[in-house]
C-alpha cells in the first residue's frame, strides 16, 4: 500500500510554449490559448499549462502595437509537450537567423509536437523541420512561400495536422486547429463542448478552403468569365492581349469587355494589371528575388515600365518595397 505522500499524482498536463515573434497577431495568441483554458475549466483539471516566451525575454510588440509581456525568454534546453511560433510581419529577418534555426531545431528533439500560426511557418521551414510536410499558409503569403520553400507542401487549406507538426494559416481558423488538436487527445466531446462556449457553430476541417477577398472565380456566375479570369492566372508571366483571351473563351473582345463590366466592375486589362501586381507586390515584400526577375515573373518585359506602373499603384519604386512590415503598403484584393 502506498503511502499518502506517494499517491499517485495523475496525469500531468500538457506543457505549451508560445514563442512570440515581434509582430506577431495578438488574435493567434489568444485564439490558440482560449481553448486550453476553456478545457481545463470545463474538466475541473488542469489539461495544459502554458508559457509565453520571447527571443530574450522582454515584451514584444505585436501587429497591432499591443506591448504583450511573456513569461521567460526562450532558454537553450526545452522540455514542451508542444511549440507553437507566432509571427505575422517581417518574419524574413528571423528566418534568416542561424541561431534560433538551430535553436528550433534542438528544440524539435525533445517536442511532442511544433506547431506555427500564419508566418511562423516560415520559421520551421527555414529550419528544416517542414521539409515535404503540407503546410497551411495565409492566401496573402502563399506565392512568396511557395518561391522560398520548394521543399514544403504550402497548401491554401485552413490549417494542417500531421504527427508532430502542426500548420495554420491564422485569424479565426486558429480556434479550429487549436479545436480539433484538443479533441485528438481528450475527445471530440470536449472539443465540441468548448467550440459551443467560442460561439462556435462547428469546428472546420483542416482541409476546407480559406474565404479569399476578390476571388471573382468562386463568385461569378458566368461559364466564360470563369475560363478567362482562370486563363488570366494561368498566364501571369506572359500576358496574353484581351482579343486573344476573347477569343479562346468563345466571346468577341465587346462581349468579354461588357461582361467584365458587368460582374467584376473593373475592365480586363485592369484586372490582368491587377493580379500581375499582386505577384510582384507579394514576391517582392515576401521573397530574396532580384526585382528583375520579379518583373518578369509578373510579365513585364521593361524594368523601368514595371517601376511606373508599380510606383503609381503603391506610391514607391519596387526597390523600396522589400520588407512585408506593418508599415509598407497593402495589396487590396477586395
């Protein structure tokens, strides 16, 4: 018989890190940490215990400018249950840091799980720990992501759960990664019982399609709008004139013209112009590419014709758009 000093403790919960990356999505931190809360509450046990960590141990300013206090800095040796990075803006800086590279990497030795939320993918991909993973990326940063990491499955997918990693593209699909991970391991009951006190309807598969601004193909009702705007993606690097897209989805350059009036209120060229300007503005803000080949990679033969139109769309020469901070332009998609 055991003494009573030797009784048996119990489980013991969940140890989980929060590596926050400055300008991280304060939404990440508290969409991710609610629902271990909400399931210790409602078990009347303490399921998890979580820890906010920074690079050396100071606040850290989010996206948002919140100043957010952590618990520790991120020591050498790391003894979590699961890592979840968070990072949102500039997150190339800090892929490129030998060191938490290698930081990441001891780290996965000894983690049950390492998960990312929206850029902290980056992140472990850089370190090698995506490597032929599906990884789930925010539709803003999924061009750039695809260009640097050709060793990773980047998916446009909500989030992803894989034995040991886990992926999220952000915003509100953090409830729902953070949802089903818990019901992996302590029942879809629980799972379900928390999402109710969210507000929440269902929990999303990890599978379904993230809600993008200004996906006319999703959205418009007509067969021979939906081939040309499909055609125009396919042919980013190398445009094709509006008569020759006319003309390969059966419609005279009139017809095409008016029904693009009609249901996206914007001509075809501008349109063309306008996701040409995406890629660029993405490849630019996201990727180490020369601007050069950027240009070309947005179908613009001339580098001082795609200065132009670039300058007068964002208010600055592409040379100077090269970091995805919180100050540089936006890419409207709406």
């Amino acid at each position: 018989m055991k003494r009573p000093s030797e009784a048996d403790p119990g489980p013991q919960p969940q140890r989980i890190g929060f590596l926050l990356l400055p300008e991280f999505p304060q939404i990440g931190l508290a969409a991710a940490i609610e629902p271990l809360f909400i399931a210790n509450w409602l078990s009347a046990t303490p399921l998890y215990r979580w820890e906010t960590l920074s690079l050396d141990g100071r606040p850290v300013r989010a996206s948002n400018g919140a100043s957010v206090g952590v618990d520790a800095a991120a020591p050498e040796e790391v003894r979590f249950d699961a890592l979840f990075l968070l990072a949102s803006f500039d997150v190339k800086r800090h892929a490129g840091d030998r060191r938490l590279r290698a930081w990441l990497r001891r780290v996965a030795r000894h983690c049950a799980a390492m998960g990312a939320i929206e850029t902290g993918a980056e992140l472990l991909a850089a370190a090698g720990l995506l490597d032929g993973q599906p990884v789930a990326i925010h539709w803003d940063n999924l061009q750039g992501f695809k260009e640097s990491h050709g060793r990773v499955e980047a998916v446009p997918q909500l989030y992803t759960m894989t034995p040991g990693r886990l992926t999220c593209a952000g915003g509100s699909a953090v409830f729902d990664m953070m949802l089903a991970w818990i019901g992996a391991r302590h029942g879809e009951a629980l799972a379900t019982e928390i999402a109710g006190h969210l507000l929440l309807d269902r929990i999303r598969a990890p599978e379904e399609p993230q809600p993008v601004p200004g996906a006319e193909t999703r959205q418009v009702a007509s067969p021979a709008l939906r081939r040309a705007l499909a055609l125009m993606a396919q042919t980013i690097e190398e445009p094709l004139p509006c008569p020759a897209i006319a003309e390969r989805v059966g419609l005279s350059t009139r017809q095409l013209q008016r029904l693009f009036d009609r249901e996206t209120g914007m001509s075809p060229a501008r349109h063309y112009m306008q996701i040409r300007l995406a890629r660029a503005h993405a490849l630019l803000q996201q990727t180490d590419l020369a601007v050069t080949e950027i240009a070309m990679s947005a179908g613009f033969g001339s580098l001082e014709h795609f200065s132009r139109v670039y300058r007068a769309r964002f208010g600055l020469a592409p040379s100077r758009d090269r970091r995805q901070i919180v100050a540089a332009p936006a890419m409207r998609r709406g």
